[in-house]
C-alpha cells in the first residue's frame, strides 16, 4: 500500500476511534467539579462528607426513565406514572404502579446526573447515587398546561405516599422534583397555571428545581414552571476541567430576570438561581444496557443541583421547605461562587445578594451547600400537625345526615382549628378548644348536594402552620322524590281528624242504626234490614235468610210482620217477625 494511502487510512481510522470513545465530562468531571465527588483539585467534598443522597426521593418530571435496563440507573424506581396516556384505573393507574418507558432518551440522560451509580465503574456517578426515583413521564416538548399541572398536583397529592404500603420506610413519598420539561408559555411572571403549581408543591415540603430554556443571550424572560418559589438552574462551561477558575456562563442558558409579578418583593424575579455544568455532559444512554453519550443543555445542569438539593436533605431533614420559607433556596443562594458583575438597580442590594442576570448567585457548590445545611439553625422549626378522616371510610356510601369524624394532633404546638370543604368548594371552619391532641367532627346533611361522588377535603392548623390536606371520596345516595329532590313527607294531624276521623265517625252510626232496626227469623240468623222502607218511587227492599233445615238462602221483599216464610228447596216453612 501506498504511503499516501497509508495515511488517509491511519486518519479514518483515528476520526472513527474519535466518534466512539466517549469524551464528555459528567459525570465524571463535573460532579468533582461542583464538590459533590473528591479530586486530586477538591478534597472537601460532599461525599466527603458521608453525603450520598441516601434516603431522598426524586420525581423526574421528563420524557420517562429508562431505569429497567441500563446500569446507571437499576433499581432506582420506587414508583411512576405516565401521564402520555389517559389515566386508567386499569390500563394505565396513577397509583404509582406505572414504570413508564423513554423513547426519547431526555429523562434517562436527566435521570443519570443526579441519581445514577455509573454502573460497575462509577466513572459516570450522578451527584446523589444513593437517591431513588419518582418517575413521572409527561411528555417531550412544549407541554399542554392541564397536563403539566395534573403532574405537579400528581406529586403533591403523593408527597407523603407509603409505596410499598408496607408502613414507614426509608424512600417513602416525594422530597425532591427535578422538571426539565416546559409550556410554550413566554415571558412568564410566575402567576401561570404551571408555575403556582409548582410554588404549591414547595409549600408542601417539596423542592421544586427546574432548568431555565436554553434561549440565551437574548431571550425574552422564561417559559413556565418558573414560579417565586421554584429553584431555576442555568448552564456553565466547565471546560472538561475539574478546577472552577476557567468555568464561563455558556451563551444558550437563558438570562434574567423573570417578568415582574408587581408585588413588593424584589427577589422573586432573579432567575436563575444558580448555575451548574451544562457543555460537554455524559450520560447515560437511553434503550442501552450500559452506553454514555454526550449532550449539551440546561436541562443536565437542572438534575446536578437536585441531587444537591438531595445531600442537603439528607444532611438536615428539617430543611423542607414550609409555606412560609424555603431554606434550601436561601442556603444555595448562599453558598455559590459568585461569577459576573453585580448587576444593580433591582432594589435587593445587601449583604448576602449578589445577583447576575447569567449566573444568579452564581457556581453552585455541593460542599459549601451541605456544610450550611448541617449547621442550619432553624430558630423554634414549627412541625406541622396532623390531621386524619377517621368516618367515613374511603369509597363509602352515604346518606342523609352523617356525622364526620377523625383526629388532629401536634408534636410541638397546639391545634388550634380544623378546616373542612366539600369537592372545590371554600374551606370553613370547625371550631375546636386548643389542645395538644383532640378529636373533630362535623355533622352534614348530604341531602343538600347531588348523588353521585363527593370529595370530603380536612387540614388542621397550629397558629403558625397547618397539616397537610387529607382527603376522602364518598358516594352520596339519597332516594329521590317525584320532583328530583328528597323531601320529607309532613302529615298535619288536623287533616287526620277531618278526614278518616269524620268517615269513621259516619260508619259508626251507620252500624249501630242497622243493629237497632234489624230484625231476625225465629231460630236462624238473618241480614239487617234497610232502617225505613223506601219511598214508593224506588224498588222494594229486601233481606235474606238461611233456612235452617238445609241452608238455602232465600230472599224476603215483604214488609208484613210476622211473615211465613217457606223454603224453595226443601220446602220447610219459618216465620220471621
């Protein structure tokens, strides 16, 4: 062979060695990179720490994940629910049954930085390995907004959810949401369907961490779930080095602020929050058993800081996020490496907010995040109550006026009150004595609504907090009256003496007239007869006897007294005076 030949064979060769060998980052650059795994650069790090996510469940609102075959990704699934498909009790449950599948490969890629294990070699670990899965499947692309908030309210109403109805476990409900999925709403101010959704999820104890779009530099605010509450995440070029010096905001991640919502507070427009590696990411491969593959986007760099978010819980519980605060926020706002200059003007100039359109607060950093989480001193942490629907029974039938019943309670606090409501109706109080622990209960008159299925909703509060929402449906069967509506039948006692008392009265007289007139045959039993005779105009009265001899009964039209009387039949004679 030609030398020339030679080398354009050598040069094909190395291009094709090039494509196949896998030359991303993550996870096993960028996780060193962002403190979570140690480095010859970092040696404190999270896992350092002790910190591996363990414990903490994590609902990946994406395309599905392919946890069923690939390593990175095994026996990750806890529970899931696909809504590409409408919800069936039989075919498709949201009970948290359903393991959906990922034709699309975005929610496995997502899936695998912020949970996967890497298989044998752990070269590709996500930044929480020992996190497990929600698998919520929602779809690719711009998503319809019913559908997106009918997967968000999916995870609050599954947020303290026993999976394997085996009691209190470990991975038990949900603590974290990592959604890299969006409307094709612009320019949101956070007071969208999707993003309320996702505040109310925070303020049920749930993180909700979300990738902004990758629109950069001169987008036009955010496309939804970009709510107040919502950690939004963009993108940096690591430069596939674990030293954060040479780290740059890349140009595609979206920049803030989002879209002014006119209240009084000036923080909730500064998205995103912080950023995380986004250029360059491996991972795995979705419909393979063990393939990494390299992607660019803010929807990797989203997954890395909830599995942060993951050591952070695990290294404080009491972090959660309550209605009222969202300490996991202010701690990662906290401790990131600020980049940029700080962009003024916005009315939040103080000491602990340096904030820059492309880079937030700044470089996440999972060491720093966790340290502050362990020393978080939450002054007086209020606990929750709790609530239960003792009657009725979940799926009961009920009628008429019931009474419904069940307990509150408070570990740190007293309950102060319980609220009701009745399907989407207004919430109204049921008024209670204060006290650490206590019954409640209502009493209702399901005459008052239609037949059919009804939701009982109960939530207590402390003063300071309130429970989480629990709930029952019943069956409300009330037999109907003519008119479509129960009624009840009222009888006036005035109307029974009128009626059944006069026409009794008159049967009465009738009788004793006719016992006082009636006349019998000597010997034999005969039938009164009329009180007067009738007028000549009308037919002759008659009576009848039973003969004595052989019970022939014969017809008397006489009005002659005494009266011979001779039978028909047998021919014996009586006399009826």
């Amino acid at each position: 062979m030609k030398p020339s030949k030679l080398i354009i064979t050598a040069i094909i060769l190395l291009a094709l060695i090039s494509l196949a060998v896998p030359k991303g980052t993550c996870l096993d650059v960028s996780c060193r990179a962002i403190k979570a795994r140690p480095s010859p650069v970092y040696n404190e790090t999270a896992l350092g720490l002790g910190y591996t996510g363990k414990g903490i469940t994590i609902a990946v609102i994406d395309t599905g994940v392919d946890d069923k075959e690939h390593e990175s990704l095994k026996n990750k699934f806890v529970a899931g629910v696909d809504f590409t498909k409408p919800i069936n009790p039989i075919t498709n449950p949201d009970d948290g049954s359903v393991n959906p599948d990922d034709i699309y490969g975005h929610g496995t890629f997502a899936a695998s930085c912020a949970i996967g294990t890497g298989g044998s070699s752990h070269k590709y670990e996500g930044v929480a390995p020992d996190a497990k899965l929600i698998d919520v499947k929602l779809g690719y692309g711009a998503v319809s907004v019913d559908r997106f908030v009918d997967a968000i309210e999916w995870c609050i109403q599954h947020k303290d959810a026993d999976w394997d109805n085996n009691g209190p476990s470990l991975y038990d409900g949900i603590d974290v949401i990592s959604c890299q999925q969006g409307t094709d709403i612009e320019n949101s101010d956070g007071k969208d369907a999707v993003s309320l959704a996702a505040n109310k999820a925070v303020e049920n104890g749930m993180v909700f961490v979300c990738a902004v779009p990758n629109n950069g530099p001169d987008n036009n605010g955010f496309y939804p779930p970009i709510g107040d509450k919502v950690i939004a995440v963009g993108a940096i070029d690591d430069k596939n080095t674990v030293v954060r010096d040479d780290d740059e905001w890349i140009n595609w991640s979206s920049r803030g602020p989002r879209a002014d919502d006119g209240d009084d507070d000036h923080y909730d427009e500064l998205k995103p929050n912080v950023v995380a590696p986004g250029v360059n990411i491996m991972g795995a491969k979705y419909n393979t058993e063990d393939e990494y593959w390299e992607q660019d986007g803010t929807s990797w760099s989203g997954p890395m800081v909830a599995g942060v978010v993951a050591l952070m819980l695990q290294a404080n519980p009491l972090l959660k996020p309550t209605p009222d605060r969202n300490p996991i926020q202010e701690i990662l706002r906290k401790t990131a490496e600020s980049r940029g200059t700080l962009d003024s003007g916005l009315g939040y100039e103080d000491s602990d907010s340096y904030y820059n359109y492309s880079y937030g607060w700044g470089i996440v950093d999972a060491y720093k995040a966790v340290r502050a989480a362990e020393e978080w001193e939450v002054p007086h942490q209020n606990i929750p109550p709790s609530i239960s629907i003792i009657n009725p029974k979940n799926n009961a039938e009920v009628s008429d006026t019931i009474m419904i019943s069940g307990s509150a309670s408070d570990s740190d606090d007293n309950v102060t009150n319980v609220e009701l409501r009745f399907d989407d109706n207004n919430w109204f109080n049921v008024s209670i004595a204060s006290a650490s622990s206590l019954e409640w209960n209502y009493t209702w008159n399901t005459k008052n609504v239609e037949n059919g299925v009804h939701t009982i909703y109960a939530k207590a509060y402390d003063g300071m907090n309130y429970s989480g929402i629990k709930s029952v449906d019943v069956n409300v069967y009330n037999e109907a009256s003519a008119g479509g509506v129960e009624e009840e039948t009222k009888i006036n006692p005035v109307y029974l003496i009128s009626g059944a008392g006069i026409i009794g009265a008159v049967v009465i007289i009738v009788i004793f007239v006719l016992l006082f007139r009636r006349k019998r045959l000597a010997g034999l039993p005969v039938s009164v007869p009329p009180t007067a005779p009738p007028p000549v105009s009308q037919p002759v009265p008659f009576v009848t006897a039973k003969c004595p001899t052989c019970g022939n009964i014969i017809q008397i039209t006489s009005v002659k007294r005494p009266v011979k009387v001779r039978c028909s039949k047998c021919g014996a004679r009586s006399i009826l005076r």
